[in-house]
C-alpha cells in the first residue's frame, strides 16, 4: 500500500507533455506545518491526485468522477481530517494517515461507488476513527488500525461480490461491517483487551470470519438470507476472560452454518439459527488459559446439526431445537488429562419428530438432562467418573432412551 508521494510527484512532472496529449489529469499538493487544506475535484479518465501533507489539524477534500483513477493521501500528525469521493469503475482510493502511531486524531471517510473499486486505509494514532461507503459490484476493502488504543471502524458495502478485510492491533477498538447483497465477504483480525465486532450481512451466500484474540471483547454476527457461513476464533492470549460471541443467523432459507471457537473461561456463546438445514459446531477449549465457567447457548428452529463440546470445569451447555435435528454435547477434559472437568451441567430440548441427543460427560459432579417431545425421538447420555446425575424426558411415541454410567455414586432417571 505504501506508495511514494515525493516520487509520484516526480513522475507527473517528467510525463507532463503525455499527460496533456492524452488528456489525463494529474494533481498534486504537498503541505508541511499546521492546518492547511487540501481541495480537489477531478473528472475524466486515468486521473491521479496525490495529497500529502505533514503536521498536524490537516483537511483535504478529494473528488474523482470516472474510470480507472487513483487517489493517493498521506496525512502525518495530529488531528489531520479526510474527506474522499470517488464514482466510477477501476478506482484506488489509498490512504495513510500516521501507521506509526503518529496519527493521532485522525479521521478518514471515504465514498465509492461504481465496479471493481478499491479502498485501502491505514491508520496507527490514539482516537482515530474511519468511516467507508462503497456500493456496486467487485469492489476490495483493505484496512488497518492499530499501534494506540481507542479507534473506531465502520464499513459499509452494498453490491454483489464485495470483500472487505479489517484489522485492528489496539485496545478498547471497535469495528462495525454492514454488507448488502449477495456473495460478500467479512474478513476481521483483532488484537487486545475490550475490543467489539459487529457484521451485519443480508443477502445470499456471504460469509463472515473474525479471529479475535484477548479478554472483554464482544462479537456480533448477523446474516438473513441463505447459505450464509461465520467463523469466529476468540480468546488465545493471556489472559482470555469475559469474552462473548453472538451468532444469530435468521434466514428463512437454505443452509447456514456458523462455527464458533473460544479459549478461556469465564467466557459465553449464544447461537440463534433459522430457516433450514443449520449447522453449529461450538468448542470451549483449554489451549492457553484454563477453560472454566463457560456458557453456551444455541437455538435451532430449522432442522439441522448442533455440536457443542467444552472442556474444564463449571460450564454450562444448553441446546434447544424446535425442528427435526441432531444434537452432541461433550463435557470433560478431551484437550488436556491435566485440566479438571467437574460440576459441569448440559441440558437438550427437542421437540421435532425424529429428534437424536447424545450427551458425553468425563469427570465429576457433572448432570445431564434431556427434555424431547417428538415421535421416534432417541436420547443417549453416557458419563464417566463420579457422582453424576441423568434425566432423560420423552413425551412421545417409539422413543428410544439409553443411560450409560462408569464409575461411582451415580443417579438416573428416564421417563416416558
């Protein structure tokens, strides 16, 4: 992303006489020391404007119209302010304002609109906050923020085929992702303590991936329409405390899947799916922190799958499905013989005909309850260690229960 504007600068000079002949506009500005301001408004085709300015409380106001044009800003300092435009197809919008952390205060919105465009933005200061609008079809988001604490990020795509990628190295940072349309792509990478996500997503066949790693931090993911996928991988630092993920996919449709993987403790997760055909696979694991005190939640009202497995000890799994569905939860110690993996409770609701659980828990002190009201629903519960607890309830006809305990001091009761 890093281009020169000092050598751009010298190339506009030296192709000057081809820049007339073939009608190419070409603008340049360089500004050094404190609050100046930069205006541009370009039209045609193949333009380039560069801006650079140096210090502090900078301003530049950038407008292209056409094909195949690029702007280029760097805004080093403090408090420097961005305002770019650009409508047509095979634009490039890059953007520096300060990676270095030497940014601070700075604010960047930028518009698109046309095919095929691209926007990439960096900035590194305490407080910065960066605002994009991009619509139309094919088009590229590329940003970073980072290096200082308390930066916002807010993106909006609407079109077919959109990508946008987002990172942020800081704390107490924020990012919100709308896309629109069908086919679009979320890519998100957060690193540090109190940060939040929020994708929201309409459309068909978009897909949503967010790795965040540290402690307090908060994901939201939203997908309508079908065939809609999120990946969310939280936690993996030290340490990974208090940190949510809400998944809730609302499609009326076809197939959504959501896969969610969270290191820690003291940590929760609630899926909602709908529609049909869902997929949730939920792992709570010890990989660097302790995994304790753990929640997961997942609705399903479209038939479907639903996985949860949690190590460690003191977590909670609830599963409830309306539909014609398949649910596995495992508690116990499946990542580490020397994690403990006790006093853990899982519990299934099911009330779609042909409905299957099966419910594994390794260790001590751990209860399972199973609560099914289809036709030809079938209930597994298997525990191993001491002084478990199993209650099985089937309010159907042709239900199958099976209770299998190893071990000492156990209980369990099956009714149908």
């Amino acid at each position: 992303m890093r281009y020169s504007m000092i050598l751009l600068a010298g190339a506009a000079v030296l192709a000057e006489p081809a820049f007339a002949q073939d009608a190419i506009n070409v603008s340049t500005i360089a500004q050094t020391g404190s609050d100046h301001g930069a205006t541009t408004d370009q039209q045609g085709t193949a333009g380039r404007v560069a801006v650079e300015q140096f210090g502090s409380r900078h301003s530049a106001e950038l407008t292209q119209s056409g094909n195949g044009n690029t702007t280029l800003v760097k805004q080093w300092m403090d408090d420097n302010r961005l305002e770019s435009d650009q409508s047509g197809s095979d634009n490039l919008i890059d953007v520096d304002q300060g990676w270095t952390a030497s940014g601070w205060g700075a604010t960047a919105t930028v518009e698109q609109s046309g095919r095929a465009n691209a926007i990439d933005v960096e900035q590194g200061g305490f407080g910065t906050s960066l605002d994009i609008a991009q619509s139309g079809d094919r088009n590229r988001i590329l940003t970073y923020q980072g290096m200082a604490p308390d930066q916002t990020m807010r993106i909006e795509q609407s079109g077919t085929d959109n990508r946008s990628e987002s990172n942020q190295f800081s704390y107490f940072a924020n990012i919100d992702v709308v896309q629109a349309g069908s086919g679009a792509t979320s890519t998100i990478w957060q690193r540090g303590f109190d940060d939040d996500v929020s994708v929201i997503q309409g459309g068909v066949g978009n897909d949503s991936w967010v790795e965040s790693h540290g402690a307090e931090g908060s994901i939201e993911i939203v997908q309508t329409g079908a065939d809609n996928v999120s990946n969310v991988r939280q936690g993996f630092y030290n340490p990974s405390i208090g940190n949510q993920v809400t998944v809730a996919q609302i499609g009326l449709a076809a197939r959504n899947d959501s896969v969610i993987e969270q290191d820690g403790y003291d940590n929760s997760i609630f899926v909602v799916q709908t529609g049909s055909d869902a997929r949730s696979l939920v792992t709570q694991s010890y990989q660097v922190n302790d995994a304790s005190d753990n929640l997961a939640s997942v609705v399903q009202s479209a038939a479907g799958d639903s996985d949860v497995m949690q190590d460690g000890h003191r977590n909670v799994a609830r599963v409830t499905q309306t539909a014609a569905a398949t649910s596995i939860v495992y508690q116990g110690d499946a990542f580490t013989a020397a994690n403990s993996a006790n006093d853990s409770n899982a519990s299934i609701f099911q009330s779609g005909e042909g409905a299957y659980s099966n419910l594994l828990q390794i260790g001590d002190r751990h209860s399972a309850t199973i609560f099914q009201t289809g036709a030809g629903a079938s209930a597994m519960v298997s525990q191993t260690g001491t002084d478990h607890a199993a209650d099985i309830f089937q309010q159907a006809a042709g239900a199958i229960a099976t209770v299998t305990q190893s071990g000492s001091g156990h209980s369990a009761i099956v009714r149908q």
